[in-house]
C-alpha cells in the first residue's frame, strides 16, 4: 500500500524512509551540530536508492536545486531522508528529497530539516547518459 502523501511542513510518520542514520560526534562542525557536507551526503544517497527503483546500472548526480538548512542538526538526532521521484525523463530523473530530525537526548519533537531537488543520470559502462526503461 502506498503510504499518503504529505506536505513538507507535516512529518511523514507513515512513509519508509529511503535513509535513516544516528548522527555522531565525527559528523559534527567546529560548532558541535553536524556539519551540512553530512547532510548533503545523506541526500545524495538517498536519492541514488530512490533512483535506483528506476534503473539497476550505474547513476551519477548531476544536479541539486539550492538547499536551505531551516534548523541544525544535533549529536544523537535521528536524520531521516524521505524520497519521491518527481520526474523521469530520457537519461536523467528527478528526485525529492525530505529530511527530518528527530530530536533525542533532552530535546523533543521532529523537524524539518531541508528538503532538495536531485538530478540523477544514468550512465553506461562509459559513463556515457543512458536510456532509462519506461516505468509499467
Ligand atoms: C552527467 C553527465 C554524464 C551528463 O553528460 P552530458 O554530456 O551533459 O549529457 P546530456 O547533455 O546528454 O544530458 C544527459 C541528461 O542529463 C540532464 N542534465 C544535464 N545537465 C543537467 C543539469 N545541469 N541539470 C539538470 N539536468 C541536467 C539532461 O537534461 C539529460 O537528461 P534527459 O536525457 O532526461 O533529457 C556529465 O555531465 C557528467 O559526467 N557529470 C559528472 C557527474 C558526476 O561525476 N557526479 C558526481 C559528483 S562529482
């Protein structure tokens, strides 16, 4: 069963996240939350499993929209990537990507950490763009 859609503002308590990591203190800044590279490496990877429904070979990234980090991350904070393919066009599909904190260790409450816009190619063993089969 498809879980229901939700908006970016409401937790999608219901959908399977694509990626879901405790962050540690190796993936903190000089500042003590977590770095934003951390991030940014979560969604790259969460697109590429999301992508990876559509095509089984090799898929570079190619493209992600402007991020805006709305609220940090914190030591211990349960990171969730919540994927949806929102386009698939002849090499290249398009992915959302949600990411959620689940606050821990005294802080309560889930937040919406960033969401982005990822463009994934697929590529032959030549790393030259590659039809993706047409979805059923
Ligand atoms: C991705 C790559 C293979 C595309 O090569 P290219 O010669 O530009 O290929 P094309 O012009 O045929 O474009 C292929 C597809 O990518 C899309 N695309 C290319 N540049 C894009 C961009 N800046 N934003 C969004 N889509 C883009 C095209 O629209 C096309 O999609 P479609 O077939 O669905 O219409 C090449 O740019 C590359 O290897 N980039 C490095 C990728 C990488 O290493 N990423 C990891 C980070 S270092």
């Amino acid at each position: 069963m498809t879980p229901p859609r939700t908006t970016s503002d409401e937790f999608p308590c219901e959908r399977v996240p694509a990626m879901r990591n405790v962050m540690m203190p190796r993936d903190t800044n000089a500042l003590g939350t977590i770095f934003g590279g951390v991030i940014l490496s979560q969604i790259d990877l969460a697109a590429a499993v999301e992508a990876h429904k559509y095509w089984s070979g090799r898929l570079v990234t190619v493209a992600m929209d402007k991020i805006e980090f709305k609220h940090p991350v914190w030591v211990g904070d349960l990171v969730s990537c919540y994927t949806e393919t929102t386009r698939i066009g002849r090499t290249s599909l398009t992915v959302k990507v949600d990411v959620w904190a689940e606050r821990r260790f005294g802080r309560e409450g889930e937040v919406h950490v960033t969401e982005a816009s990822v463009t994934m190619v697929a590529v032959d063993d030549d790393f030259r763009p590659a039809p993706i089969p047409k979805p059923e």
